[in-house]
C-alpha cells in the first residue's frame, strides 16, 4: 500500500493516509476516513462535556442533583443512583430496525427516549466526592474532572493518584501541589510546569529531581536555586520570604518575571521532560512507544491520533480520546476504557466491553451495535438482543445500508459506515464540551456549522465582596469569608470559596485567588501547548522538528539531542 492524499470532507484542506494507516483500518475492518486527523478529534470532543455542570431534578427519584445536562435538554435524566440501579436496563427502549431510513437517524431517535446519567462517574467508587465528571476512585475532592484515585484535590482536570492539591492540570503521583501544569511525583510545588520528582518547589519549569528551587528552568537535581542561580540554606530562606507569597499582588508580580525568565531558556520540542519514550511524535507523551501524534497520553503503545489517556495502557488505537486502563483496538472513540476492545465509532462505553460499534453508554456489554444506554447485555441492535446469527447477519446488512444510504447533515456532509457521529447527535451544545476548549468558535459560526449552542443561565447569587475587597494577604483571611459571594476580577461572576479550599490555601500560605474556577482553568489551558504540530527548525544546529511551538511563538525551541546536551 502506499501513502495517499485525501481532501477533508469537512474543512477542505489535505492529510495523508500512510501505509500504517490502511493496515490497521484492513485489520479492525473499517474504511479509511474522509474527515482529518484535526476535524476528526474536534468531532469526538463535541461529544465530551467535561466542565459544563447544571442544577437539575433527577427525573426518577425527583431528588436535586448536579449534571451536565441543563435542564432544557429534551431528554430524560438519571441522578447516578437510579441509573446504575435495577429498576431499568434500556432493553425496554428496544426499536426495530427500519431499512428505508439511515441508521444514525434512529440511533438518533433511540438517544431521545432513554434515560441518561447526569455525571460520567464511577459514584459507587467515589467517598463524599458530590461535584465531580469523568473521575472515579476519588475521596473528598471538589470540581475535578478527568481523574482518578485522588484525595482532596480541587478545582483541578486530568489527575491520577493525587492528593492535598488544587488548581492543577495534568498531575500525577503527587501531593501538596498548587497551580501546577504537567506535573508528575511532586511534592510541596507551586506555580510550575513540566516538573518530575521535585520537593518544595515554585514558579519552575522542566526541572527533574529539584528541591527548594523557585522561578527555575531546565535545572537537574539542584538544590536552593533561584532563577537559576546557587545560593546557601539560609540566603534561599532569606530569599522566599522577602517575596511574600502570602499577598496576591507579589504572586501576580512573580508570575510575570518568572514567565519572561523562562522564555530566555531553550525548551524541548516536546514538553515531555524525557519521560521514556520510544519512538513518538506530539506532545506531553509520557512512557509511550510507537505513538504518532499523540497529545496528553500515559503509556499508549502502536497507535496513533490519541489524545488525553490518564491511565495505561492503551494499545494498537487510532483516533481515540479520553481515558485509557487496559484499552486495545479503539478506533474513532471516546471515553472508552477499563479493558475495552474492539470498539469503534461510539461514546462512554465501559468496562470490560468489546465488539460494540456506534453505541453511547453501553456498560459491561458485548456484541452491540447502534445501542444506547445498556448495561450487561450481548448481541444487540438499537437496544434489541438478537440471536449471535442473527446479530451477525443484520449488522452487516446495516453496515452495507449505511453505505448505500448514509447519514447526510445540514450542511450536505454524508456519514457513512466509517464515520464516527454527526455532531448533531451530540447530547450537549458546542460551547458546553470540550470542543470549545481547543477549537473555539463563535456562536455565528457554530450556527453556520449546524452545531447547537447553550445560552446559559443566569446567576442566582448576589456578590457581596468584590475582588479588590478581598484581604491581599491569606493571613488575613477570615473564617466569614466562606459566607460571602465573591466576584471574579476578570468575568465579573459571582462564586464562592469552600473550606477545603481556604484550609490548603492557609496550608499552602497562598493567597486567595480573584478570579473563579472556570478563568483559573482558562489561564492554565492558556499555557498548555495546543493538540497541533508545526514544522520548525532547532534554533540551535537548525535540523528540522515538529513541535507544538508555533512558529511565531517567543521560546527558543531545541531538537532532542540539542536539549539534552544543554541542559541534562
């Protein structure tokens, strides 16, 4: 076979069909896509709300829960008790299928009638965890998404095996942690990014094995280091205290320096910190091997276009997102994991499942097609259980319908077998996933698109303290604090500090922060390289590299072996 060029059904442009690329589409069986790598991750996270949360009724017990479903969604919601209860399956939703329509029009129809979760969590693993999506094994944590086995952590996104921590992105293994990003076995670290093994450590990035280190970069197991420079326990001690971290004006003053310091250093094409790697292309990869084009993964091997896998291993995968834990031939997927195989176009299936195609929220079941909303069942189609021979022959008959008679949207795009979801069968508005997060668009242009769009609610809540109220000092915070509504010095938004949260802020001797939990987490994500590669060259012996550094970014970007001859 050789490579091929094909044109983007959806955004017009060319990518590239390598020979790799047609073996595993011939070994799962599936046709090679007309949609590119970027349009085809864009879809599946339009079908991925992590953060968009919304007071609701559970519409079987009638109990106020939290959801990501807003409450004028038309379609029936579970609180996590009564959907993982027994008092329904989804085989009461069963429909026939009907051969002169196209069949993602009736998975479409069958998503309407049945009931759906209100958060995507393992509640039963959880311990006091009431606000949380996509985590489980969790215990006391607040506003956290994407994580697992973690313990009073808050405000915080792709997590595993965390604790005491808050207002991060992308930790792992570590505990005491404040406003990191990319970090991983950290302890005692505040403000720092692409960190490993580091103790009692502050605005530093790309250090390994460091301990009392502040406004750092590119710095091995070095001790009481300040931008960079040597200094004695006590000038260190002397040092930390003079820039009183306590008040929210020096952080803001610090973060400035300590950003502007960085970007005289060179950084790594790929912001993995040397993390065992084999072989691999993208960024933010960690103890992976034969992985092209991979973004925010942990032990993905043989596979390519994945993006945020938390947990290992993910093996022999294309085009999937989200999770991970024993995962084997995925393709076009999301939120698919616990020992999943063989599972192709479809959204939240788990645990333990395999052969299951076009199907959202298909729990512990084999042998499903075009299902939704199931638990523990086999040889299915739209919720119906056929004989094995006779699952078998109407799914190929399906298949060569869908061929014959695909799914075409509003904008005249045709979806046939081979093609994950329209975004019209999305449960969730396009400014209410994850979509937006990477690919942000406007209102206009979603409409223009045919995608859905959420106008929001409201606020209930009056503010009662402004942000330039708030005492600059966390030592001169106040227990009534927690009763007073604040605003957001930057949306204008009302929110609220929890106990949890002033108590690690005191812990810390961290000030408050001004802004809310949604703009913290948009100023993380803005120093988080995007899901995309450019061509560049090392500014140091000017080979050619691909790196997530755009080209008219201000950091001095070094191929591998420049990076680590400097700096390790």
């Amino acid at each position: 076979m050789k490579t091929e060029t094909r044109n983007c059904q959806n955004c017009k442009t060319d990518f590239v069909i390598e020979p790799e690329d047609f073996k595993f589409y011939e070994k799962i069986k599936v046709p090679p896509p007309t949609f590119c790598p970027q349009c085809r991750f864009q879809r599946r996270l339009m079908f991925f709300n992590q953060r968009s949360l919304y007071k609701r009724k559970c519409d079987l017990c009638g109990r106020d829960i939290i959801s990501t479903h807003s409450s004028d969604k038309p379609f029936t919601v579970y609180c996590p008790p009564c959907w993982w209860s027994d008092k329904w399956n989804g085989d009461e939703y069963a429909s026939e299928y009907d051969s002169s329509r196209p069949f993602l029009e009736q998975v479409k129809d069958l998503a309407k009638k049945t009931p759906h979760l209100a958060l995507n969590v393992d509640y039963a693993t959880n311990i006091n965890c009431d606000y949380l999506n996509h985590a489980g094994h969790c215990k006391n944590c607040y506003l956290i998404y994407i994580a697992d086995f973690c313990e009073n952590v808050l405000y915080s996104e792709m997590l595993g095996y965390n604790k005491d921590s808050m207002d991060c992105t992308m930790l792992g293994g570590s505990e005491l942690c404040y406003g990191d990003i990319s970090c991983g076995q950290c302890y005692n670290t505040f403000f720092s990014e692409d960190c490993r093994y580091c103790r009692d450590v502050y605005f530093s990035k790309s250090c390994v094995g460091c301990s009392n280190c502040f406004g750092c970069i590119n710095l091995r197991k070095k001790d009481y280091h300040i931008f960079n420079k040597p200094y004695s326990k006590e000038e260190y001690e002397k040092k930390i205290e003079s820039f009183r971290l306590h008040t929210y004006s020096a952080i803001q003053d610090l973060k400035r320096e300590v950003y502007g310091f960085w970007t005289e250093h060179p950084q790594e094409f790929m912001r993995t910190n040397g993390t065992r790697n084999v072989n691999v292309s993208g960024d933010y990869v960690f103890e992976s091997k034969n992985a092209k084009n991979v973004w925010r993964v942990w032990g993905v091997e043989d596979s390519k276009y994945c993006q945020i896998v938390t947990l290992k291993p993910v093996r022999d995968t294309y085009d999937y997102t989200s999770w991970g834990n024993n995962v084997t031939q995925v393709y076009e997927s999301t939120v698919v994991g616990e020992g999943a195989s063989l599972v192709k176009f479809s959204v939240d299936c788990w645990p333990s499942v395999s052969d299951v195609e076009y199907s959202m929220w298909v729990i512990s079941s084999q042998h499903m097609f075009g299902c939704v909303n199931m638990k523990k069942q086999q040889y299915c189609i739209l919720n119906k259980q056929y004989s094995p021979s006779d699952f078998e022959a109407l799914k190929l008959k399906i298949i060569e319908d869908m061929k014959a008679k695909p799914f075409i949207d509003s904008r005249g795009i045709k979806y046939s077998y081979g093609e994950f979801f329209p975004p019209e069968l999305s449960y969730f508005a396009y400014n209410e996933t994850t979509a937006m997060d990477y690919f942000s668009i406007t209102e206009s242009q979603a409409k223009e698109k045919g995608y859905a769009w959420h106008k929001g609610e409201p606020s209930q809540y009056k503010v009662t303290l402004t942000s330039v109220q708030l005492p600059d000092s966390i030592r001169d915070a106040q227990d009534s604090i927690l009763g007073e509504v604040l605003e957001c010095s930057n949306c204008k938004k009302a929110f609220k500090l929890v106990k949890p949260e002033l108590d690690l802020l005191r812990r810390f001797d961290l000030p408050i922060p001004r802004e809310c939990p949604n703009c913290r987490y948009e100023e993380r994500l803005g120093r988080v390289n995007p899901p995309r590669l450019w061509d560049r060259k090392c500014e140091k012996c000017g080979k050619d590299i691909q790196t997530s550094y755009a080209p008219e970014r201000p950091e001095i970007v070094y191929c591998e072996e420049c990076y680590q001859k400097e700096v390790i």
